[in-house]
C-alpha cells in the first residue's frame, strides 16, 4: 500500500523528502523546518518510520543534525541506510558512521 497521509504536516514532510537529491542528504530539524514545523525533528522522524514508498520519498536521506545516521526501518536497518547513501556518493567522516555534512547536505533554494 502506497503512503496514505494522515496529515497535512505528513504530506509536507514527504513531499520535501521527495525533493533530496541523489549524493545529498538533509536533517529531521532541516525538513522539519522546510514543511514549516520549526522543532518538530522527532515529527519528522515518525513520519520516515511510517513511510511506505522509499522509493518516492527517500528517507535514507534524511539524517540527525551532527550527520550521524538516526533510525532506518527497513532492510538491516542503519547499515542499509548507509549502503544506500554510499552507493550514492555522500561522504561519510573518518570515523565512518557520520555524514560529513559540509560537502552532502542539501541546500534547497529558498523562494524570495
């Protein structure tokens, strides 16, 4: 079954996961922020559990505010999501579990 929003709020969140490009990746506070939530990071965070259609809405990109990689519930879980961000050329730390986050975050273009 395809993602059935239960909210306004869900529907932003994942039509602005939607919009990460492959090699980049964007914060829970960062999309939390962008669906007009300022705060609401673990909201962010229940919605990417709940996400049906990874393939719509990537949320392998999405990743907690220092880069390390928070929660992923599908596959082998954190090591699935970390396959998948390589396979996609994001960067990860010398320590290898955290996204360097000053060369793969998503830096959306703001409307004036």
């Amino acid at each position: 079954m395809k993602n059935v929003p239960k909210s306004n709020f869900q529907s932003t969140v994942y039509s602005v996961v939607a919009s990460i490009p492959r090699g980049s990746v964007a914060t829970y506070g960062q999309i939390a922020e962008l669906a007009g939530r300022p705060g609401a990071a673990r909201a962010v965070g229940t919605c990417m559990r709940n996400n049906k259609d990874t393939h719509t809405v990537p949320c392998h990109r999405v990743v907690a505010s220092n880069g390390t990689l928070a929660g992923y519930a599908y596959g082998d879980g954190l090591s699935t999501k970390k396959k998948l961000l390589q396979k996609e050329g994001v960067s990860f730390k010398t320590n290898g579990t955290t996204v360097d986050l000053k060369a793969n975050q998503w830096q959306p273009k703001r409307s004036r």
